[in-house]
C-alpha cells in the first residue's frame, strides 16, 4: 500500500506541474463547459410558464451543479491514448512496471486540482449576478455529492478508456467518441433536467450510464429527489461492464499492436 501510495502521489505531483504550465489553456478549457450556463438562461425563461416542474431559482442552481459536475467529470483520455498508438509512444508505457491507465488517471486527476480554482472564480461570479440561487448545501449533501461526482468520473473514464481501446485497429477511434457524445448531450442532464422529460424517454435514460454523470450528481446537490440506491446499481453495473470490456480489448490490442519499438 505504500508503494501504491507514493506512485500515486509522485504521478500526481509531476502531472499538476506538467498542466500548470499551460494556465491560460486551462481558463479556455473551464469556460468551454459553460454550456450549463447558456442553456440556464433558456429554461429559466420557460419555467417562468410553471409547466416544467421547477422554478426559475431552481433550473438556476441546477445548470450551476451541472457546470461543476461537468467540471470534476470532463474526460479526453481517448485523444490521448490515440495519439500514442499512432506515433507509436504507446511502445515506451509498455517497458514500464505500471498500467498506463494509471498514467492517464493521473493527468486527469491533476488537471482537476489545476482547473479548479478557475471554475469557482466562474461560480461566485455566477452567485453575484444571482443572488437569489446562492445556498449552501448540508454537509452531508456535499460529501455524498463528492462521492458520487467520484464514481461518475470513473464511469466516465471506463466508458471513454474502452473505446479509446479501438485506437488498436484504427487510427480514428475518436470518432466512435464523437458518436457517442450525442447521447451523452442528450441523455446525461446537461442540457436539461431529467425532470423536463416526458416519462418514457425519462426512464429508458435512467437504466443508460448516462445520466448519472451530470444529472445525478447535480441533482443530489442542489436536493432534487433522486434514486439514490438505484443510481448508485446503475453505476456499478455500467462501470464493471466498461471495466471487463476495457480488460479484454486491451489483451486483444496488445496482440495486435505494431507501434514503433513494439
């Protein structure tokens, strides 16, 4: 377990200094999330009409949870991984005593603690325009919020690692990303609440890995009334899918692979 820990950490510490370099970058990267915030205006707006469920406040601190849940979920290990099967870098992880996974993780783990001071200078920006939605969530809210974003983010990272796993056998596994990020759009709660759908598009969504990396978490936080037991089965099931087939497309890839030094 020591052993773990100290890789761990010494990943993590040269993986921040390495995304630390490239601050201005990261404040590009943070406000392109901000989709949550452009489509808040639009359902704000609607819930003035009382159709939809919730309150203007309450559409209001949802995009708001969803911007940070996008934020701790964001993923892009995919262009990665392609990017080393087709220069061929993949060839030196391989002479290494460690999964490159845990490489990836790492990046993305470090990204987060660089990225996040820019998104709440964002959110209290946000609480001063409105000041109606500030709250402040219970502290068992926020650790069960913490725990949950967690699981997500791992379910996310399964679920893009698995196809980036395609990167073996073609060189534009991206693009299976790409396709698949229509449902996400659509499914994960980003560009609206689950609460907005009708009923039957609302409970095929609930048994998909989608909406519980955006709209679960987010809801959790702001208190919209969740499956908590549910949410969490989905989760793990999704997650030991992604995690099985992950494994055996990677013994099948390495087989397969031919990079440089390879």
């Amino acid at each position: 377990m020591n052993r773990i820990a100290r890789i761990a950490r010494e990943l993590t510490v040269v993986y921040y200094a390495y995304m630390v370099e490239y601050r201005a970058e990261l404040v590009l990267w943070v406000l392109s999330g901000s989709l949550p915030f452009i489509l808040m205006g639009v359902w704000m707006q609607a819930a003035q009409t009382g159709q939809f469920g919730l309150s203007p406040v309450q559409f209001a601190r949802y995009f708001l949870a969803a911007f940070l849940a996008r934020q701790f979920t964001i993923v892009w290990v995919i262009w990665e991984f392609e990017r080393e099967i087709v220069e061929g870098r993949l060839s030196f992880r391989l002479l290494q005593p460690l999964d490159p996974i845990w490489h990836y993780l790492a990046s993305h783990q470090s990204e987060r603690l660089a990225r996040l001071p820019f998104a709440f200078v964002l959110i209290g920006v946000f609480f001063l325009l409105y000041p109606a939605a500030f709250w402040i969530p219970s502290l068992g809210t926020l650790v069960l919020f913490l725990v949950v974003i967690t699981l997500a983010f791992l379910l996310r990272f399964l679920m893009q690692y698995t196809l980036a796993m395609f990167a073996f056998w073609t060189e534009r596994a991206s693009a299976l990303e790409q396709f698949w990020f229509l449902f996400y759009l659509f499914l994960s709660g980003l560009i609206a609440p689950l609460e907005v759908f009708p009923p039957a598009v609302r409970e095929f969504a609930l048994w998909t890995p989608f909406p519980y990396l955006v709209g679960f978490p987010a809801s959790i936080l702001v208190g919209l009334p969740v499956d908590l037991g549910r949410g969490l089965l989905v989760m793990g099931g999704w997650s030991a899918v992604f995690f099985g087939v992950y494994r055996w497309l990677w013994r099948k890839g390495l087989r397969h692979y031919s990079g440089m030094g390879a």
